[in-house]
C-alpha cells in the first residue's frame, strides 16, 4: 500500500470502517448475540414478525444491488496522483492542478463498454480511462477511452449505437461482443463510425494491461488563460510501459482462464509497489487556426495527427493505491464531462455537449439521487457551499435560515466570489436553428485510410483477421456486403482481403488511396522496449537443474521481470543439481495465455517428466504461437521440440536466438550470463511479431 496520504485519502479515512476486534451490531448500533437462528415460536415453529434483526439483515440484503452503468459498466480502479511539469501550462490555462506542479490526488477507472458488470476482460471493446482529478478549485473530471476518436459525431445517435452494440434484445447474446448483426448493421449504415471501427478491428482493442495503454480526452476541449484568451486542446495520456496488446485467440482463452486478467494485474501490481504511470500530453492549437484542418476539431470522429501537432508533455500520474472496497469506490465513482474547473472548458463538439448532460442524468439513477455527489470517493476536497438542499442520502446538516440567493438574513452567505471562479468562455456564436450537420463532419474515410495506411504488415494482417472474424459471425449475407463496400472507401485491398475471408465478392478498384500516413499511430513501428512487470513462467518438474535455475531467474527479476516457478505439483521440486525449489503455482492452475514469456531449464527429468505432461507441451506450443519470448537450455530443449517450437533450436552449448526463441544446450555450470541477456532483450520486444505461427495448432 502506498505510503503517500493526501488531502483526498485523509478525507477518505474518516469514511473507512474497520470491524476488527469489534462486536456484531444492528444498523442502529445495537449488540447482537445470535446471527444463525431467526426468532421462532418454539424450535420449529413460525418466523416472528418481530425479529427486526433479521428483518433489517434481509431487507438491506434484498436492496444491495444498483443498476450497472448502460455503458462502461465492467472496470477496475485506483487511486494515485497528478503533478504537472514545470507549470508551462500557464501561458495558457488557470487551471492550478496543470500548472501548479503539486501532488494533485486522482481515482482512475478503467472499463470496457459493451459488457455487463460481470464480463470477462479480455474481449474486443474500447476501453475507458477516466481520471477524477481532486483539485483545490473543485473535481475535474477526464473522461477518456484508449482510443482517440469515436464510433459518432452527435450525441443523439449514441443511444442508437449502444443498442446496435449491446446484446441483442430478444435472447441477450453475445455478451461483450461487437461480433453480431446488430453491431454492423449498424456500422454499415453509418459511415463516420468507420475511423473508430478499425481502431476496434486493431490490437488497440486487446490492452496486454491497462497500464500498457494510452488515454485521449477524445474531444476538443479549450485552456482559458487569466485574460479569458481560449487555446484548443486534445489531452493524451501516454504509459511509461509502453502500448502493447494481447493476440485475439489469446483473449478468447484468457476470458476462460481468468476473466479478471486486466482487473487483476491492476490489483496486484499495486499491491506489489509496481505503480503504474502515465505521462499526460497536450495538443494546443491556437484558435486562430481553428479551420486550417482538412476536418472539423469539433468532430470527435478525428484526430489531429500527431505529426502535425506535436504532443507536448504537460505531467505524470501514477497509480499508487487500491480501493478498499469495490463498491464503495469504484462502482460509486461518478464521472461527468461537465466538472470542470477554472481554465478548462467546452467546445461546441456536438458529442460532448450531448455527454454534458448525459452523465449528470444517468447517475441521478444509478446512485439514486441527487446528493451521490456527497459519497466519498465523489466529494472534492475543495470547500463545498451551495443552497441545494433535502433529497434522498443528505448526509449533510445545513446550519441557518436561508437556502437561497440573494438573501439577508444569511448575510448573504455563500457568497458569489471575485477571485478563482469559474467563468464560462466567452465565445461569439451565431446561426439559424437547424438539424444539420455541417459539410466539414462529412469527410468519413480519410482519417480511416490513414489510420489502415498507418500500421505495420502484422498490424494490417491483425486487423484483417479481425473483420474476418467479426464478419464471419454476422449472419445477414447482406451486411457483410454493406460493411465491404464501405471497406473499399477506406482501402481497396483491405476490403479485398476481408471480402475473400467473408464470401462477399470482392469490390471494384475502389476510390484511390491518399497515400498519407501518421507514424505514430503504430503501436508496434517504435514500441517502448521494457520487461518491467512482464510475467515469466519458467516450468520444471523433479528433477531440475536448481543451479541453473536461481542463476537465470535472479537476473530476470533483477531487470524487473517477474518470474513464477510452475511445476506439476506445488510443494518442495527435488533438485538436480543445487537445492531444491519451491514451486509457486501447479501447472494446471496457469495456462501460457496468462504469461509474457516460458521458460523451460534443463534437468533431464524435469524435462522427461514435463514431455509425458501434454498441459507442458501444450503451454510451451501455445506461448509459441502468440509470438511470445520461448527460452530453453540443456535438456529443456527437447520440450521445445516436442512442442513443435521453432525451426532453428540450438545443437550445441552455442546460444542460438531465432524469431525471440533462445536456446543453448549448456546446463547449469556452464550456462553462460549472456542466455539470460539474451532472452530479456526478446522479453523486452514484448512479442516476436515476424514469428511466422498460422500453422501452429491453437
Ligand atoms: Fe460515455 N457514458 N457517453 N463516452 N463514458 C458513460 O456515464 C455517453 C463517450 C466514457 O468509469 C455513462 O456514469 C454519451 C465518449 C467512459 O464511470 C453515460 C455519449 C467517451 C465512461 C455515458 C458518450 C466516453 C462512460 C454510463 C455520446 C470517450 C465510464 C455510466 C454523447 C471520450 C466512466 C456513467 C466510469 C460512461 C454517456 C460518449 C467515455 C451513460 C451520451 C466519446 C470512460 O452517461
């Protein structure tokens, strides 16, 4: 747990409830000496009425449930905290918590979008990324997902969006899936959503880890300086981790194996002083150049590439504290567009004028109320004094007479303030009333090519697979062939390919492709090269060389790698050679899906006893597919050929390093540092992308 309090925890602490070493008592504090039996007449006889403890137990119980959030509704938090750099941002913003440079608390939470509460992590979804900044001048509240743009352009399509997305009304499938007839009919029929569809069809839509993601505020907001001067903004939130993604099929296998993956690396990374951060960076443009862009920056279905407007780094967040507890904090949270503070404000994107309201009204239901605002993790540790009053949950007590402005009798207290307020932007506007949108939002395929021209070959192969697939379970031969067509606007030959894969024939030429690309919109052409946090499962059986062991796993932890020892049996691991090893986890409990990387030591037996273990073969083969770090030294290198993994295996005590497969056969004593190196620098590559593994079983 982290050591850091802040205004925010301090607050918090008066909220925190500790049972321990305490009695069991009714709500109204009134001791209890049974909780087993309800009160009856007689052993056997009738429940009385007046057993109002166990009334009140089963009362609160059958209240205890909210509604889910209609989107977003799955996520995981944490606590942690903001500092700017510098306090450049003063030249263009009053916004303390951006210049100021002091330690601002803030709860992030991340979500997917389509899935209820109880869904798997792993599946193909945008991922939310929102941040409660606790300022001194009220919350601030960055309401973002890891991709910087979004399925619409106007707030009024969204409820139709999400009911395209979610579940199909008459039997509720396929649950956390855009892989549906709804979703693309949808799609098909509504062009502008095309940009963000192949964000979902990229590897951005499969985070290895919410702390290997990026955030963007997705909208143009605008920095207000002290002269009420206004600068467009685009927030980004970069990860020191670098963005890495998981492999499709290793997604599917991991909402089995551990529907929690991303939740719980979260949680434990925390809990292990592992904190995770995040760099904030600003686009500033000046609002004299608001129409040199060949798109709308009110139109949230584009970005501004970054080659064109540098992102400037304006801070750092780290994530250094778990909730106590999930409801309390991260199911309470509330999150709204509109909490701002001095010197950050609106434009007029229509999408986040419609989000302004939405998010005020949706909580009223979710929390039941108008006074959720007044629940912990959602108070801001700036002074709250206002004259709304009552409501369901008023936790607090209004002292005085008056509850309106102006008044005397309050001496007309609370004030309006001169100094530090909000003020709303200034901003001349003009026009009829009309339900139109304007030209410039009608541009929906450019950005789309840029993106499809902007990825690497594996990267395209990754988001062709994925139509693939998506397509592939739409049903209606109809929308398929609508989705296609509209392919063949964004990129002829990636509608081609996807055509061949769906049984649609393949389109005409297509118009041409502009050419244009944005390198940074590749995770994979200049990644953050890193094996900080990455999972190693080294497999061994009775047997194993220890020596050899200790030896290699000290380095990897040493580099900042984290490595579990998976045998057939927990418990004490007899030694080939050095003493024994304590096993952390029984093979059949993990599965390769849940690792960044497997390693498999020498130990003749260990390694004949795993080759007869088709779950050890299996995992090895498996890692091997998704293009994960594979290390094998002495007599672990039969287990790789018995895998069937890689066509270039070491034959002699040389290291052979081949498409991130590292193997040597020396044993422990002659088991040269370099193995070890070796395999960190391909760990480090998070995955051999130009491993050729189509063939693979998976
Ligand atoms: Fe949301 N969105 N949204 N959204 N959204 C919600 O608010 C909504 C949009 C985002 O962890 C809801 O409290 C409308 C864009 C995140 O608690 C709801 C529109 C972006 C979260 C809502 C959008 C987001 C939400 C559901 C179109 C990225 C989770 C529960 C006008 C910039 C926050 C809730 C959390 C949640 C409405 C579009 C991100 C219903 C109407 C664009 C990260 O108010």
């Amino acid at each position: 747990m982290a050591e850091h309090t802040d205004a925010k925890q301090r607050q918090l602490d008066e909220h925190r409830v500790d049972d321990s070493d305490r009695a069991l008592t009714t709500q109204q504090g009134v001791r209890v000496d049974h909780d087993d039996d309800s009160l009856t007449t007689g052993g056997r006889g009738p429940t009385l009425l007046e057993d109002f403890h166990a009334r009140e137990k089963i009362t609160h119980f059958d209240h205890e449930r909210i509604p889910e959030r209609v989107v977003h509704a799955r996520g995981a938090g944490a606590y942690g905290y903001f500092e700017a750099y510098d306090g450049w941002l003063s030249d263009y913003t009053t916004a303390e918590f951006l210049t100021s440079g002091e330690r601002i608390p803030v709860f992030v939470r991340f979500s997917t979008v389509a899935g209820s509460r109880g869904s798997a992590d792993t599946v193909r979804d945008v991922r939310g990324f929102a941040t409660k900044f606790y300022t001194r001048q009220g919350n601030y509240d960055l309401v973002g997902n890891n991709m910087p743009v979004f399925f619409i352009h106007d707030g009024i399509k969204f409820p139709d969006f999400v009911h395209a997305v979610k579940p199909e009304p008459p039997n509720e499938i396929p649950q956390a899936q855009s892989a549906h007839d709804t979703f693309w009919d949808f799609v098909s029929l509504q062009p502008e959503s095309l940009h963000m569809v192949l964000w979902l069809m990229s590897d951005r839509a499969l985070p290895r880890s919410y702390r290997m993601m990026q955030g963007f505020g997705v909208h143009t907001f605008r920095l207000v300086d002290a002269e009420g001067r206004g600068t467009f903004v685009k927030f980004h939130w970069k990860p020191r981790l670098g963005t890495h993604s998981l492999v499709w099929d290793e997604c599917q296998k991991v909402a089995g194996k551990d529907p929690d993956f991303n939740r719980r690396d979260l949680w434990d990374s925390i809990e292990a002083g592992r904190f995770p951060e995040w760099e904030l960076g600003v686009q500033l443009v000046d609002e004299a150049d608001e129409h040199s862009f060949d798109f709308d920056l009110l139109d949230a279905t584009k970005i501004i590439p970054e080659e064109e407007v540098p992102v400037r780094p304006a801070g750092r967040m780290v994530l250094d504290r778990n909730p106590e507890n999930f409801f309390a904090e991260t199911e309470q949270i509330a999150f709204h567009t509109a909490n701002v503070v001095p010197g950050i404000d609106f434009t007029n994107d229509p999408l986040l004028q419609a989000r302004n309201f939405s998010y005020l009204d949706t909580q009223l239901i979710r929390l039941g109320g108008p006074n959720f605002s007044q629940l912990p993790v959602n108070r801001p540790v700036a002074a709250v004094h206002h004259n709304q009053r009552d409501g369901y949950g008023q936790h607090y007590i209004h002292k005085g007479q008056t509850s309106y402005f102006k008044n005397s009798l309050g001496g007309g207290c609370p004030a309006v303030a001169d100094a530090d307020t909000f003020r709303h932007y200034t901003e001349a506007v003009s026009g009829k009333k009309i339900r139109e949108r304007s030209p410039s939002f009608q541009d929906y395929y450019s950005q789309a090519t840029l993106f499809w021209n902007s990825m690497t070959v594996v990267e395209r192969e990754h988001i062709v697979a994925a139509f693939r697939f998506e397509l592939g379970k739409v049903v209606d031969k109809d929308i398929r062939a609508r989705t296609v067509h509209e392919l063949n606007r964004v990129d002829h030959d990636l509608a081609a390919r996807v055509a061949a894969g769906v049984g649609v024939p393949e389109p005409g030429s297509g118009e041409p492709n502009h050419g244009r690309t944005s390198p940074a919109l590749s995770q994979v052409a200049a990644p953050v090269r890193s094996v900080a946090t990455r999972k190693v499962a080294v497999l061994l059986a009775d047997g194993v060389d220890a020596t050899g062991v200790r030896k290699f796993t000290d380095a990897l932890s040493e580099a900042g790698a984290i490595v579990e020892l998976l045998a057939p049996h927990e418990g004490e691991i007899a030694a080939g050679t050095g003493d024994p090893l304590t096993a952390d986890r029984q093979l059949n409990t993990m599965a390769s899906v849940l690792y960044d990387a497997v390693v498999v030591p020498c130990g003749p037996d260990s390694v004949d006893t795993l080759s007869e273990d088709g779950y050890a073969v299996h995992f090895v083969a498996e890692a091997y597919k998704h293009a994960k770090a594979v290390a094998a030294s002495g007599s672990g290198v039969q287990l790789l050929e018995r895998a069937g993994v890689g066509s270039r295996l070491a034959k002699d005590e040389t290291i052979v390093v081949a498409d991130g497969v590292v193997t040597t056969t020396a044993a422990a004593d002659d088991l040269p540092g370099e193995f070890a190196t070796a395999f960190l620098a391909e760990l480090a590559m998070h995955r051999a992308w130009q491993r050729r593994t189509d063939s693979v079983p998976a």
